[in-house]
C-alpha cells in the first residue's frame, strides 16, 4: 500500500490543534485583567507609599504612620458595609449622617454606662438601615431615592438631639467607653485592630458562607438568582441593614477617639466610602467586588490626604480634586476591562 502525503495527519510543533494557542492567549489575558481590576489599587498604594517616604522625611515615621492608621478605621468600617451594598447593586447614601448620628447617640449614651453607648448606636442606626432595605427590597424602590431620605432624616434626627447643634455631649476621661477608641495595643490603636476583625469577619463572610454567594449572585443578575432559589428581598434587606450598623459603629468609636460626639462630622463620607469601595475593585453596577480592596482604597485616599499635608504648600480641597480625578480614572479602566473581558 502506498501512502500518499494527504494521508499524513498535519500537526503543529506542540503536537496540538493549530487553533488551540488562541483560546490560551484570551484566557492569559482574562487573568491578566482579573488581577488589574482586584489588586491594581495595592500596586498604586505601595507606589505612592514608596514615593511619599523617600520624599517626605516625616511620612514613614512610626506616630504618623499609626495617625493614618486610626483616622483610616472609621471610614474603614463605613467603607466595608458599603461593599456589601454596592456589591448587590444597590447604594447607601445615608452612611454619612449615620456615621454622625451614631457618634452622637454614643456620646449621649454614655453617661448611662459603656453598654448603652455602644447599644444606641447599633440600635438606631440598624433599625434605619431595616427600614432602607425594606424600601429597597419589597416597595422596589430606587436606593438612591431611598438613603437620600434615610441621610436626610438622620440628620434631622441628629439636629433634634442636640439642639440644633448647640449641645455637645462629652465622654468622660478613663471611661470604658474612652479607652476603646483612644488606647493602643502593640503601637496601633486599638480602631484599628476592631477594623481589621471585622474585615477578616467580611472577608469570610463574603467568600465562604451562603450569604455571601447571595451577595454576588443578586448583584449579579437579580432575576436569575431568584430563578435559583436565592432570597433576593432577605438578602437586600440584610446589606442594607449591616450598612446601617456598621455606620453607626463607625460614628460610636470616632466619638470614643475625640471624647465627644461632634455633630458636623460625617458629611461627604459616603462618598469617600464609595469612592474607596470603587477604587478597591468593587463594581458600582455590582456582581464583583472585594473587601479586602476596599481596604485598600480607603488607605489609598488618606495616603494622598497625608501627602498633601505633607506638602504644605497646597490647600486640603486638593485632596478632593486628585481623589475624584483618580476615582474616574478607576471608573473608566473598570469599564474598559470588563467590555474586554465580554469580548473574550
């Protein structure tokens, strides 16, 4: 029998289909994106970290380096509630005015022990994040239009409390209460090791535990996860009041750290928190996101805050236009990225 050269099978180098090295390349570069969009913020942080300590004397050194960690907690702990938000495809607007009202409950609270300080807070600020997520969840109604209100009322509600801000509730000095937010423990204070359970806790919560996967799941595409079986409604309503609690947390320990509840603070810090949870990685239009990058984001804004001050020559509102200028440039690789990846 003589073989001819047709029947010989033609092979490439690698012995594999000449098509196969294109399926390849596209997943090498879906990672290649993946990694870009989930840690792309640490490579930034650790650039301008780097840059900031050769340039600035005063940056890397052990006392500013532990101010930046606890001023960075409260918003931390904003920012973490409002990954599990956004991560659902929703928004929480009201995070300022309950970071706010919450430090003023505490405050107030604490002249009738450590326990009612801390139980206010959580109470009130929880019960109006219920409220946010039954609004969401069952009327269907726009989370935007909803928080507005809910940021509108807190702030109402904080007014009615203090008279118009006329009265400033004190914490008393080597109270219970006064030690949790202004002791340290190992050189850090002792917000910063409370934050960092409670991101070790979301992490957790968020990867490993079924609540988590519903998390995704709505935000992902909210009609397909109830066709599986996923308490759509439960689960905007749980974000919405972990959000509400987290807030008010938040507000109970910054009132600890300054001995007082202060009635002007918390306005714009849901944008900060949105833009940290953002720049983190976390979709605003929900399905992806992560808290440890939301870690990172936060301290990634008070880095270019401390380099600002650091510089001395510039006025403080320049933190916001390099803030917003970074958060839109975010925005637009985290399109681009993810039309790229729906190509591939």
């Amino acid at each position: 029998m003589t073989v001819t050269k047709a029947d010989v099978p033609v092979t490439t180098a690698s012995n594999e289909p000449a098509g196969q090295t294109e399926p390849v390349g596209s997943a090498r570069s879906e990672r290649l994106s993946a990694l870009v969009q989930q840690h792309g913020a640490l490579a930034v942080l650790v650039i301008a970290s780097l840059v900031a300590s050769f340039s600035f004397d005063s940056f890397a050194t052990g006392d500013n380096v532990s101010n930046m960690a606890t001023s960075s907690a409260f918003l931390a702990i904003v920012a973490l509630g409002m990954t599990f938000v956004i991560i659902t495809g929703g928004i929480d607007l009201s995070v300022g005015s309950l970071f706010a009202l919450g430090g003023v409950l505490a405050a107030w609270g604490s002249r009738h022990g450590t326990l009612v300080a801390l139980l206010l807070p959580l109470l009130v600020c929880g019960l109006i994040g219920v409220v946010n997520g039954l609004l969401v969840a069952k009327s269907r109604l726009a989370p935007f239009i909803v928080t507005l209100a809910a940021m509108l009322g807190a702030r109402g509600l904080l007014l009615a409390i203090t008279d118009e801000g006329a009265d400033t509730f004190l914490i008393g000095k080597g109270s219970v209460l006064a030690e949790l937010g202004q002791g340290t423990t190992l050189g850090l204070g002792n917000p910063v090791w409370l934050t960092l359970a409670l991101f070790a806790a979301g992490a957790v919560v968020l990867r490993r535990t079924r609540f988590g996967q519903h998390v995704y799941a709505v935000g992902g595409n909210e009609d397909a996860a109830a066709l599986m079986g996923a308490p759509v409604a439960r689960t905007k309503i749980l974000v919405y009041t972990l959000s509400g609690l987290l807030a008010g947390l938040a507000g109970a320990l910054n009132a600890a750290w300054l001995a007082s509840g202060v009635t002007i603070l918390g306005n714009g810090m849901e944008l900060e928190a949105i833009s940290a949870v953002v720049i983190g990685g976390t979709l605003l239009t929900g399905g992806l996101g992560y808290v440890s990058g939301s870690l990172v984001g936060v301290l990634l804004l008070k880095v270019i805050q401390n380099v600002i001050n650091q510089i001395g020559s510039l006025d403080s509102s320049y933190q916001q236009v390099v803030s917003g200028a970074f958060l839109a440039v975010v925005v637009i690789a985290q399109t681009w990225l993810g039309r790229r990846r729906q190509l591939m």
